[in-house]
C-alpha cells in the first residue's frame, strides 16, 4: 500500500508525461498481458515503464528465453526501473518513437503500451502507432490501456482492433490490435 501510495504520488506530480494519477490496476495487468506465452520465446516491447509494475507482470509471466525491452523517456523512473534485475530485461531510456533503433522491422511478437497516446502531441502519437506497428511480426498484437476508447485513432495503424473494459480507477479499456501482413 505505501509503494501504491508513493507510486500514485510520482504519477500525479509527473502528470504532463505520465497522463495518470496511478499505476494500472491488477486487472488491467492480467487482460494487457494476456498474449505474453510462457511456453513459447517471444520479442516483447514495452511502451511506458513507469515504476514498473507492468515490466514484474510481463517478466513474470514471459518464456526463459524471451527478451523484454522496456521504453521509458521520464529521467526520474529509469533507477526505479533499474532495481529489476533481470537478464531478459533491456531498459531503454529513450522515446517510444525510436523504438526502430533498437528492434528490427517486424521483429516484434507483442507490443505492450500504457503510454498516455490521449495527451500525446498528434505528430508523435502517430510516429509511435506507426513505428510500433512496424516493429510488429505479422499478427503481432499492440495491447493499450487508455482512460477512453480510441478504436478509430486504432484502426488508422491496425487492421483489427478490440476493446475489452477493464476494472480500474479511473475506468479502463485496453485495446488489443493487429495486422495481417503480407509474407515476406
Ligand atoms: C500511464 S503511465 C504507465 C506506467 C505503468 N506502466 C503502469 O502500468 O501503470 C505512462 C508512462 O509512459 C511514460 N511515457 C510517456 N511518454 C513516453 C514516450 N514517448 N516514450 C516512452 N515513455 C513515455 C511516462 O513517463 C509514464 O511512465
């Protein structure tokens, strides 16, 4: 309770580049990783690390043999996340609009995002739906959690797009998106 208290503090204080008041709750955790497999290796990319909650629930659940590679652009998270120690994990401090730097076009199993895509400037938002949706293999979901459905904002980067309602205070709905891309 006082590390959720503490968290919801930085959160709140950092509310230009966070877009919360907390972190996402346990149910939100279980439904945005639902496609981490832990009987199979997967490339898993992390959209918005913040204190780290999601990073433990993905870790927790992915293959040995998987890797994790965590974005996270606030200077003031990036120790906290780096108390995880773990060698499938690869912290990456830098905007999630860079994320081709650091992974191969269609490389990518699953795309975990809890970025504030609502706040986000227009331009960038675009460059990371489109670079995200780049780094993805064919049939590779992009899981979000926002505060408000955006299928529309989706579907101009993804062909097929759900929104599953989620328990979180505030409200919840984690978009689960993917393309079918033509065979290499
Ligand atoms: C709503 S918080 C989510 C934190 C945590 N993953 C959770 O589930 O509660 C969003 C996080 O995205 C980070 N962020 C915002 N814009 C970013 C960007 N362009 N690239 C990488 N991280 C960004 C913020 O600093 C913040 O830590």
């Amino acid at each position: 309770m006082k590390e959720y208290i503490k968290t919801a503090i930085k959160m709140t204080t950092n509310i230009g580049t966070t877009g919360a008041i907390s972190e996402f709750s346990r149910f939100v955790e279980k439904e945005i990783t639902q496609y981490v497999h832990s009987d199979k290796m997967q490339i898993i990319v992390e959209f918005g690390g913040g204190h780290g909650n999601m990073t433990r629930a993905i870790l927790e659940r992915m293959h040995a043999d998987s890797l994790l590679f965590t974005f996270e652009i606030h200077d003031e998270f990036i120790p906290i996340l780096a108390e995880i120690k773990d060698k499938r994990l690869a912290i990456i401090h830098a905007s999630a609009t860079e994320v081709l730097k650091y992974v191969a076009p269609n490389s990518v199993d699953f795309l975990i995002s809890t970025l504030p895509l609502n706040i986000i400037p227009k331009e960038i938002r675009e460059d990371i739906l489109q670079n995200g949706a780049l780094s993805l293999k064919n049939k590779g979901f992009f899981s979000q959690a926002l505060y408000i459905k955006r299928k529309e904002m989706m579907l101009q980067h993804f062909q097929t797009c759900t929104i599953v309602p989620t328990i979180n205070f505030p409200f919840a709905f984690v978009h689960h998106c993917y393309n079918e891309k033509q065979s290499l």
